[in-house]
C-alpha cells in the first residue's frame, strides 16, 4: 500500500469520526436540555411508578402494583419493562432525575444496536463502508425520538428488543452457519419483546420472509426459521404460563383492558388513521433538511442515492411493524418510533 492510500484511508477515517462525534453531540444537545425538567407526562409517571414499587418490593413481576384506587394490578401494558427500570432504582435510587436518564441511556444502546444492525447488513453484501453516523442521523433528530426518551415510554425499551429481533431473525435467514440457533435465539428475542410491548412483538417472524423477498434469500430457510421461531416463542409461553399462574391471569387482564378496549374504542380513538403518516413525513423534515446540508458541504450528488435491495428490506420491515397501527383506531405520535 502506497503512502497516497493510506493517506486516503487516513482521511475517511478521520471524517466518519467526525460525523459519528457531530451525531452524538447534536444527541447530546437535543435531549440534554430536556434531562433537566423535573415534569414529565403522566403516562411516564405511573411506569415510573410501577417500576419504583418493585424496586421496593410492592407488587411482583406478574402483579404489578400502582395504586389501591383503579390499579391494584397494572395490566395496561406487559411486565418486563417495569422490571427493568426497577433495577436502576435499586442500583442508583430514588432520584429526581433518574427516569430521564433512564432514557438517555436507553437512547444510546437504540443508535447502537441501529449501528449494528446497518453495519451487519452492508458487511454481509459487501456494499462500500458507509459510517455508522448515517441510520443515527436519520433518527436523533426527530422531535418525537428525544421527547420519548424524556418522558420514560414504554417503547424506549422495547425497542431495543425489537432491533435485536430484526437483526437475528435477518441473520437466520441470511447467515450460513447457525441458521438454528439464530432462529431459536429469534423466538426468545421475540418472546422478549412481548413481555415488554405485548403484540406488536410479533411483526418480527415477517423478516425470513421478507427477506427471501428482497434479498434472495432461500426460502427453506425463510420457512423453518419462521417455524423455529413461533415454536421457541410458544415453548416460552407455555413453560411461563405453566410455572406462573399470575402469568395467565396478568395475560387475562392485559387483553380485556388494552387490546379488546382498544378494538372496541372503549379507549381514546386518538387521531385519524393518516395522522401517522402526516406526522412521520413533518418529522422526516429535519433530518432531511440536515442530510442535503451534510451532502452539499461533501459536494456529493444526489445520483449516488441508490435505493437498492438492502433499502427495500429495511423499507418492508418498517410497514411490517407500522402498518397496524394505521390500520388500529388508536392513532398517537407516539407510534411512530414502532
């Protein structure tokens, strides 16, 4: 290698630092400020409150508890997170602030896995290295990614699950070895996931197929890592339900109260069913805006913007996992990060 290379690679090296630094800074700036307020909204309260309960040991992992008055049982929404979040109680205590970093963590190990994922997929196909700083580009300046992480909502955590579910389930199709343990290691990812969010865990077992779709995968392997998949899932189930009898009821209790109310609009309907849509492409703005300011100070064409295999498999497993939503009479800004 001639000193001329490596003083190219030197540079390219230099300046996916840099922009890797610019898209944590600009993180940093957009919900450091927001770190510091005290008030957040009431929803994150109460998960707060939950997950405060069982750090104290009031309440179980099956029994949640809130109140005495309308949740001696909180079946509004799946354990595991709760769970979660009372570890940092015990760990770091009672603090005025620790909800919010809660979510600063939990935003950083999101652009992370994001990274991971997109650096895993342009490996496998061999496609020129492009910077970890572009996916998380496209996420950290959007209102909604920053205002979630403040005010300590569900999705935060569950969305890590859900990147980590993609990702070996696209590597059970994809990969040439351990086709198996990724398919079985899927179904517990997923399993996982369902414990945190509840159904839309499930979008996860579309990515074989979506996969053979787009990326030529073979379709045996779509199929039995599907199978594999749905049957660790089940195992999981079943075994939880079999060990836990509060497991079957917190279940019970969890489908009358969210998913049964939400289908028959017993709870707030929300918006009409494009407000997801309208919303996400105001959203989309920023980052947008940002992208062509980055491009033009690279003097890089608008030509080089390929929409290729790889983009539409992402694009697919987006809708996979929105696309109910839309469908869904429930309609809130905070979908748009699912």
């Amino acid at each position: 290698m001639n000193a001329d290379n490596q003083t190219d690679m030197r540079s390219q090296l230099s300046t996916k630092k840099i922009l890797f630094l610019f898209v944590l800074t600009l993180y940093y700036l957009l919900i450091g400020y927001k770190l510091m307020r005290l008030g957040i909204h009431g929803d994150g309260v109460e998960y707060a409150s939950v997950a405060r309960n069982l750090s104290d040991g009031v309440g179980t992992f099956w029994k949640p508890y809130l109140d005495d008055r309308i949740h001696s049982v909180f079946h509004e929404h799946p354990p595991l997170v709760f769970w979660i979040q009372s570890l940092f109680f015990r760990v770091f205590g009672d603090g005025p602030y620790l909800e919010a970093f809660y979510g600063f963590f939990i935003g950083i190990v999101i652009l992370g896995c994001m990274a991971w994922f997109w650096q895993g997929v342009r490996r496998d196909f061999r496609l020129p290295a492009v910077g970890s700083w572009w996916p998380m580009l496209l996420l950290v300046p959007l209102p909604t990614f920053t205002y979630l992480l403040q005010t300590n909502r569900i999705v935060n955590t569950w969305t890590v699950f859900a990147i980590a579910a993609t990702y070996i389930s696209y590597r059970s199709t994809l990969a040439i070895h351990h086709h198996i343990f990724f398919s079985l290691l899927c179904g517990g990812l997923v399993y996982l996931g369902f414990l945190a969010k509840g159904p839309v865990a499930l979008f996860t077992f579309a990515v074989p197929v979506l996969a053979w779709l787009t990326l030529k995968a073979k379709l045996s392997k779509a199929i039995t890592g599907t199978l594999l998949a749905l049957v660790t899932f089940a195992f999981f189930f079943l075994v939880t339900s079999f060990l836990f009898e509060d497991s079957l009821k917190f279940w019970q209790g969890f489908w009358q109260n969210q998913i049964m109310a939400s289908i028959t609009n017993e709870r707030a309907s929300g918006d009409t069913h494009w407000y997801l849509a309208e919303r996400w492409l105001s959203e989309m703005i920023v980052p947008f805006i940002i992208t062509a300011v980055l491009m033009l100070a690279a003097r890089l064409s608008i030509r080089r913007i390929q929409f290729n295999r790889q983009a539409l498999f992402f694009l697919l497993v987006a809708l996979a996992a929105s696309l109910p939503f839309m469908i869904s009479t429930r309609q809130h800004a905070r979908y748009i990060l699912h």
